[in-house]
C-alpha cells in the first residue's frame, strides 16, 4: 500500500497512482516502472503516451539555483530508454524522443525510435496476464522464499516458554518472546537466508518456467496480433528483470565465467574470458537472442535491446568486443572484432561496427566513429554466399548524411545485418583479443602479484555478504532490547551504574543463558545490568507504550549503524586502496583492480535492502564530508547528489570540485577500461559549475569556472569545458557562452539578460535565456 507497491502491478493501476500524487495523466498512457518520475504536479502525460525506463521530471539545476519547471510528454508520443525530459521542455504530440537522448537535441525526434520503446510493444490481454502471468510469477516468487520461510518455521516452532494455549495475549507476552534470546540466531538466519540463498531459489523457479512454458524465443518477425506470442515477451520480461538477474551474479563473482555459467542458463551463447559489468545489462529477459564471443568486455549499466515492436533479432558481439557504460544496443546489431562502443553511446538498429573501430556518443539515434578500425572489412567478407541479397547502409538517409557533414564525423559503410554471415564472424578469442584481465584470472600471467581465484573471491563475498545481513538486523533486534528495558526495568540509571562498577556475574547461568561482552548475563529476563519483569505486576502496557519505547531505541541504535557504517567503508577505502594516484592499472601488472573490487564488495555494507544510506544525505554538507573523508577535494558550498546519483562517485581521490559548484544525478568517473586496459586521470571542476540530470564527465576533463553541462551531455576524455560556457550533446559541443559573471544574490545568481550573451555558431536559434531555460525563437 505504501510507495508504488500494489499500485505498480499493471499500467492502470500505475496511472492511477500518479493521478494521486498530483501528474496529469491521460488515458492509456503506458509508464515504465523504472521511469526516473518525479515532482508530480508539473508532469503531464498525453493519451496513449508510452514512457519507457526514462527521467521525466520537473526539478533541475542551474547556477547555484534549484530550478522547477513543467514537463510533459504528448498525446501518441514517447520518450526512450536513458533519455531524458528537461525542465521546461516536451515531447510534442505525435513526436518521439530516441533511446539515450535528451528533450534538447532536436535530431533526438524521430519515428523511427517508436519501433525500440518497450512500453509501446504489445502486451498480452488482461485475462493472460491475471490468470497465467500472475500465476506463474507468483510461483517464482514462493521459490525465491523457500529459504526465509524455513527460518521463520524455526522461530515459530517454539511458540512460548511457558507453553500455554493463549500465549500473546497482550503485549507483555508478545515482548518476552521477542527478547527471547533463543530466537535471536533465527533473526540473524531469515535474513542471511534471503540475501544469500533467496536468489538461487528464485533463479532456480524461473528457469523452470522458462524451459517448461516459454522455451526459446527465436529471431524473426513478430506478429502482433498472436496472444501467445505477445504473452511468452511479456513473460520473460517480469521473470527476468535485471534486479533478479543482479541479484545471482552479486553472489557468483559479478565479473567472471561463473556469470558467463548463468547467462548460458538463461539461453545466451556466451564465450571465454568475458568481463563482465558490476550492474549487469538490462535484456528484458530475451537472453535466447545475445551471442557474446571469447574475451567480450562489458562496462555497467548497458541495455541491450533485441526485441522491436514487428520483429525479435540477435545482438552478436564478437571476439574482443567492448560495450562500455551506459550504452545501448539496439536489435540486430552486430558488433565485430575488437570494436569499441563508448560510454553514454548507442548501437542503431541493425547496424554493424567494423572490425578495430571505435564509436561515440548519441546524436539523432546514432553513435559517431571516431577511429575507422584496422580496415580489414569488407562486404565480401560477411555477405551470405548465394542468397541474392544486396548490401545495405542503415545510415544512408539525407538526414543522416547531413548530420556526418556538419559533426565532420567519420561514417563508414554500414553492413545492414541481414546480409551478414553470422558464421562467417569471428567469436573465438586469440593473441589479438585477449585482454590484461584474461590474462590475470583466467591464465595466470600477472607481474608483482598474485590474483585472488574465484572460489577464493566468492567466499569472501559470501561472508561479506552475511556480516552485512547481520550488521543491518541488528539495530532493530537492540531497540527491542532497549524497549523492553524502558517499559519493564525499575531505577535504569541506578541499575546501569551498579552492573557497570561490579563487572561480575553472581552464581552459575541457567540454561539457555547468553553472555554479554561485558561478562553480564544475556537470558529473557536480563539484558545488559537490568532486570527485566515482564508481567509487569499484571499491568499490560498499550500499543502505544511500546511502539514508542521501541522507535526511540531505534533512533539510537540506527545511529549506531551509521557511525559504525561510515567506520566500516572508510577503514577499508584507506586498507585496500589507499590514496589513487593518475596512471596505468592492467589486470596483469597491478593489483589496484583486485583491491578495488574487495573495496566495493565491503562498501556493499551502505545498502539496506533497495535502498543506500548515501541517499538519506543527498545533497546535504554531510555529503561533502562523507567524500572528503573518502579523499576528494571538495569545495565551500557544494551541492552533491540532491537528486541521487548512479553511481556516486568512484574515484573521489581524483576529484576536484570548487565552491558553489552543483552535481546533480550525474556521472563524474575518472577511470577508463577501453579493451580492458584500466587507466586513471583526474577530473577538475572548477568554481560555480554544473552537472544537470544524467550528464557525464570522463576522466582528464577540466570543467572552467561557471562552465554547465545538460542533460544527458557527455564531456569526451581530455576535454576542456570553456569558463562560462554552456555544453550539450553527446559528444558534447558548446552551445553559448557567457560573457560576463553572473552577480552574486542571496539566494543563488541573478541571471543575464539576453543582450548579455556572447553568441556563437549555436545561438542564432535562441532569443531569451532565463536560469535554466533555452527558449526557442
């Protein structure tokens, strides 16, 4: 009932919550559950709208200033996968913003991109959902709840110590069986259970389901009409969520072949020696559709899109491929040898990337090729033998050719995938594709250090993983403690100084006696130095009394949690990695990537279930010092994260933010691992810059004073953002620029009036700049 819960099962229901919170929702708008939706009042949804996993809300920031403004999607519209809709900007009626773009890149608006937007194909009818769906998931559900359920077993079995018929029976009894310390082990075990068992059971039910009812998905054209179809996508979208997903390959060594182990489970061909990300990409369950070749290196938070709304085609990567962070792959796409994606960049539908080329960056729904590749490519290599088929170039249109002219970027012939022999692509590994971190974990070939092995690596994160589920029940097992100690103790203070200043037990313990640290007896009636007398001389406390003597036991020992979390992460930042200094870190001649993946399995302690204790701190001085602590150089004034951030910053060693500076939920990553060669540079940020929603620093870049980069920009590697200039695009290129400071007021910056600014080739569309607005002539 709480947050989306219930309200999130189907899009009715989704629709109706967001009318309540105050957005404008129109009829048959279909909303992703992932969508980034906030600041209700002022989103506003057209009829028959489809909004796919997206940031559409009204809050920004723009110099300094919180920024609100409308934002809306029209009537038989949509908005992409990553994109994003700025403050003050829509989709018109009828237009479609593409995958990984943003409201103001105009070349972003296009048909085309319909045919990706997942929440516009097809669902299975109402009753196909509430009768076979809902079933079946509910099914994969109780398995991944076999384990907890076990435990609790365990702890019901002994009801009561007294064992009489009508124990419960008020809330003095229900307080004694809790404090009883025979079931504390039980607590510590339901939820070490459902972190780390839980996964696997659910795994285990799906698959299941998966084999029995779904079987493959196989490539080709999808009719729209048939319920079957429609139904078995649909199905495998719920069964499969990348959460679910994430949760096995956490557990399993999230980078190496025991993923690679699942993914052929789950029906991809998957090859040797692939890295695979932290955050696993997102496949919407058609895992029967990847082809992944030997020594493929994947960077995080990647989609891979192999269904449109007419047909389902194969993503095919083959030996040495690399996808980096953020990006996205669309069907059909075929990736060769030794190619390289960036980060923040997309793969268009039906695309091939020749062999050694690198591409970039998102504009109008393609990538830029910023190295052509070793130029061993040709038609002839890859066409079908005999089938009659010509060669296609998916990126021939006038609209495209004229974009390539005025980004002067390099677009070589373009093999549609239709007419590529996928068995004629190379997917086994050799010299040429084995990366430095293949040649660590998988061959041993490492210089001044020895690599963990793998079992090694997943028994730590296993034990990590238990302290971790025992570190966070533990706030609420001590308020329990505490609570009964409030309601049930005589003379507290009197008694605490007595136990504390004798230091002793008296006699011999009882069975079933635990022992405090400080050598006090632990059993039901004794905590700590109180005695506890829970018939309380036949008076029964209300459920008021002790609701409120528990929540004020938990205000303190949460606090206890934090400091001791903040102990934690920062002990082992400062013993595994130490302070980062700029420089090359391979796999095979460095160990900083292996102390680096045991710092992030024990800073896995800052998550509490689907939450993460830096969100309660978001944009707050304590943000600033949490960082600091970590090494980074942080200014006066700085605004961190106020909307949150994935991720946070890594490397904050490496980071220098100036005063008055503002990063919103952006990217600042100061490492590379372009074909798995791990390189660190600095990233300085200058005085009263910006990172609006979802833009992107790379490493080596150097953000001048009053510099802003949009939504959804990313600054390359290496470059200089100009001082009071404004960037955007991917990759990003600057639009106008100040030329004046802007005057400092109480309350953030008074902006320049249009005559104030210095135009450049970009600004002859915009008339009027306000804070945080670009409106068009």
């Amino acid at each position: 009932l709480f947050l989306r819960g219930i309200w999130g099962s189907n899009d009715t229901t989704l629709r109706w919550y967001y009318r309540m919170l105050g957005a404008n929702i129109g009829e048959n708008a279909r909303i992703s559950l992932d969508c980034d939706l906030a600041e209700y009042d002022l989103v506003s949804i057209g009829k028959n709208a489809a909004v796919d996993l997206c940031t559409l809300r009204g809050f920004g920031v723009d110099n300094g200033c919180m920024l609100l403004g409308q934002v809306k999607v029209g009537d038989n519209a949509s908005a992409g996968t990553r994109s994003v809709v700025a403050p003050n900007t829509s989709v018109a009626d009828g237009e479609h913003l593409g995958p990984g773009t943003s409201t103001y890149d105009e070349t972003g608006l296009h048909p085309k991109h319909a045919r990706v937007n997942r929440k516009i194909l097809p669902d299975p009818s109402l009753a196909s959902q509430l009768f076979l769906g809902l079933p079946l998931t509910f099914v994969a559900g109780t398995f991944g709840q076999i384990p907890p359920l076990m435990c609790t077993y365990g702890l019901l079995y002994f009801k009561s110590r007294e064992n009489t018929e009508n124990f419960f029976s008020n809330w003095n009894e229900l307080m004694d069986w809790l404090c009883d310390p025979r079931r504390i082990p039980f607590f510590f075990a339901i939820r070490i259970a459902r972190a780390l068992l839980s996964p696997f059971f659910y795994m285990a039910g799906a698959l299941l389901i998966k084999w029995i009812v779904i079987g493959r998905i196989k490539p080709g054209p999808l009719n729209p009409h048939c319920e079957h179809e429609r139904f078995r996508l649909w199905l495998l979208a719920h069964l499969f969520p990348r959460k679910k997903v994430q949760a096995v390959t956490d557990l399993i060594g999230r980078h190496y072949d025991y993923v690679s182990v699942l993914y052929r489970l789950l029906g991809a061909k998957v090859g040797r020696r692939v890295f695979w990300p932290g955050n696993q990409p997102a496949c919407n369950g058609l895992y029967d559709l990847l082809e992944i070749g030997d020594d493929v290196v994947f960077g995080s938070r990647s989609t891979l899109l192999c269904a449109s709304v007419d047909r389902c085609d194969k993503i095919i990567l083959c030996a040495g491929a690399n996808v980096s962070d953020n990006c996205i792959v669309l069907p059909g796409s075929v990736i060769s040898k030794n190619s390289v994606l960036g980060s923040n960049s997309i793969c268009s539908e039906g695309s091939f990337l020749p062999s050694g080329s690198v591409w970039f960056g998102s504009t109008g729904g393609q990538s830029q090729c910023l190295e052509q590749g070793d130029g061993n490519d040709s038609l002839e290599q890859y066409q079908r033998l005999g089938d009659g088929k010509e060669s296609a170039d998916v990126s021939n249109s006038d609209e495209d050719a004229a974009h390539s002219e005025k980004t002067n970027s390099f677009r070589p012939p373009v093999i549609a995938s239709e007419v590529v022999d996928t068995d004629r692509l190379q997917m086994k590994g050799d010299d040429t594709t084995i990366r430095p971190v293949g040649k660590a974990v998988y061959q041993g070939k490492t210089k001044g250090y020895c690599f963990i092995p793998i079992p090694l690596l997943v028994l730590y994160t296993w034990l990590n993983r238990a302290f971790c589920s025992m570190f966070h029940t533990m706030p609420l097992l001590l308020a329990v403690q505490f609570g009964a100690v409030m309601l049930y103790s005589d003379n507290i203070a009197e008694t605490a100084y007595e136990g504390f200043s004798e230091g002793t037990r008296d006699g011999e313990a009882s069975e079933g006696t635990f022992y405090s640290p400080t050598g006090q007896i632990f059993n039901g009636d004794t905590f700590l130095w109180f005695e506890r007398d829970f018939d309380n001389e036949g008076h029964h406390h209300s459920y008021s009394d002790v609701f409120s003597a528990v929540l004020v036991s938990f205000l303190m020992t949460h606090l206890l949690r934090v400091l001791g979390w903040i102990v934690i992460e920062l002990s082992a930042k400062w013993l595994f990695i130490g302070r980062r200094q700029p420089g090359r870190y391979n796999y095979d001649t460095s160990s900083y990537a292996m102390r680096w993946e045991l710092y992030q399995l024990t800073a896995k302690i800052r998550k509490i279930s689907r939450l993460n204790l830096l969100q309660f701190i978001s944009g707050s001085p304590y943000m600033n010092w949490y960082f600091r602590a970590n090494g980074g150089t942080i200014g006066k004034d700085v605004c961190l994260y106020p909307s949150g951030a994935d991720p946070f910053m890594p490397e904050p060693d490496l980071v220098t933010i100036g005063d008055r500076s503002v990063i919103d939920c952006s990217s600042i990553v100061c490492h590379l691992n372009t074909r798995g060669n791990f390189e660190l540079a600095p990233i300085v940020i200058d005085k009263d810059c910006t990172l609006r929603t979802r833009s992107r620093v790379q490493q080596g870049v150097h953000m001048e004073e009053g510099s802003q980069l949009l939504e959804k920009s990313i600054a390359m590697t290496g470059e200089v953002l100009d001082r009071r200039s404004v960037w955007q695009g991917g990759p990003a290129s600057m639009w106008f620029q100040y030329p004046e400071a802007p005057k400092l007021v109480r309350f953030g910056y008074q902006p320049p009036t249009a005559s104030a600014v210095e135009t450049t080739e970009h600004d002859d569309d915009y008339s009027d700049i306000e804070m945080g607005t670009l409106t068009k002539k």
